[in-house]
C-alpha cells in the first residue's frame, strides 16, 4: 500500500508518516521499482500503534525508546517495555484526572448561569403580570 492510502486510512498525514520514518520510529519502509513506499500489514500495525500512544500523549521520545526495545525482538526487554508503557498510563490517568476536574468546573459554572437564567426568566415573567 502506498503512502497516500496508508494515511488516509490511519488519518495521519503522509509529512507525519515520512518524519516517523526519518527519526526512527519505524523501520525504513521497503520500496517498490519505482522507488514508491509500500507500506506492509506490519507496518501499518506500527503506524497505528505509534498513533494511538501520540494520541494518548506519550513524547516522541518515549516511543522512540519503547520502539528501539520492541526492535530487538529480545524478550529480555519486556520488562523495559512494559515499564515505559505503564509509567505512561500514569501519566495518563493523572491527565484524565484533571480534565475531569476542569469538566466538573465548568458543569459548575453552567449549572449557575442556568439558574441564573431561570431566575431572570422568573423575574420577567413575574414583571410582566
């Protein structure tokens, strides 16, 4: 599969696929004759992944180690892998913890000009009578 196709089912920009590549993150992807990228199920499968953890928010540099381990093929670095991946989770779910302490803030301040609003409404309507 060619770059074109591989971003647009991924929804990642070919620029993005390309610097991937470039520093490392994936292997060097096998070329056809024409010197066209075919992009292979494996390949793919790491561009999904790599994805999923940039949209979870790991640093390129994270990924960068845990990819180099994943390389190997060593099941000596699973323990290094897993490491980098739950001190992400961590990571992670402190992120989540505060998003949803800005979501109750800002239920909060809905929920007060909606009384507001209800008041006003009341306030009207008591006027007009």
């Amino acid at each position: 599969m060619n770059i074109k196709k591989v971003s647009e089912q991924l929804e990642i920009t070919p620029d993005t696929i390309r610097y991937y590549e470039r520093i490392g993150l994936v292997p060097p992807i096998n070329r056809n004759k024409n010197g066209v990228r075919d992009f292979t199920d494996l390949d793919i499968q790491r561009l999904d992944f790599i994805k999923c953890m940039r949209h979870a928010g790991l640093s390129i540099e994270s990924l960068y180690e845990y990819m180099h381990l994943y390389s190997l093929n060593d099941d000596r670095t699973i323990p290094a892998r897993k490491k980098i991946l739950e001190e992400e989770a961590e990571k992670l779910d402190k992120r989540i913890a505060s998003l949803q302490e800005t979501r109750a803030y800002l239920q909060h301040k809905i929920d007060v000009y909606d009384s507001q609003l209800t008041q006003a409404t009341d306030d009207l309507k008591l006027s007009e009578e």
